[in-house]
C-alpha cells in the first residue's frame, strides 16, 4: 500500500494529481512491479460495458482483455489506466 495522489515533479517538488490519481499510480506500480494484475477496490461491483447511470442496461464485466479495455478507453471511460 502506497500513497495514490501525490507525487513529484521532475524538479523535484510535490504535484497532486488529478481524479483518477490513484488509480493510475496503482497501475504504474503494478506495471513497473511485474504484477499480473492490478485490483481497484471501489464503492462499485466492478466495470460496466457502459456507465450504468446512462444506460440502464449496462452489464457487468466478469473479465476484461485489452481490445475491450482500448475500445471502452476510446469512447471516453475514465476508469481506465
């Protein structure tokens, strides 16, 4: 567990990160650790085809493979890191 948000300029001095932050530290570390996986806990059950507050009938991702993950990214998502 590490800090999320918070981070440093190539200068040397702190920068806070946007929304999202976090997530993409989380991401990163995963990435830079060699990890096969990376797992977000959210106030959510997971990722939607669509934001399910604009399409009643989105359904819920049990896996996700990085063509959909490009394509969801593409549309705008902001979940994706």
């Amino acid at each position: 567990i590490t800090q999320g948000f918070i981070s440093r300029h190539a200068d040397g001095g702190t920068a806070i990160l946007g929304r999202g932050g976090s997530d993409t530290s989380a991401a990163y570390f995963g990435a830079l650790l060699g990890a096969s996986r990376v797992e977000i806990w959210t106030d959510v059950p997971g990722m939607f085809s669509a934001n399910p507050k604009d399409v009643p009938d989105a359904r819920l991702l049990t896996r996700l493979d990085y063509y959909e993950a490009q394509e969801i990214a593409t549309t705008g998502a902001k979940v994706l890191h």
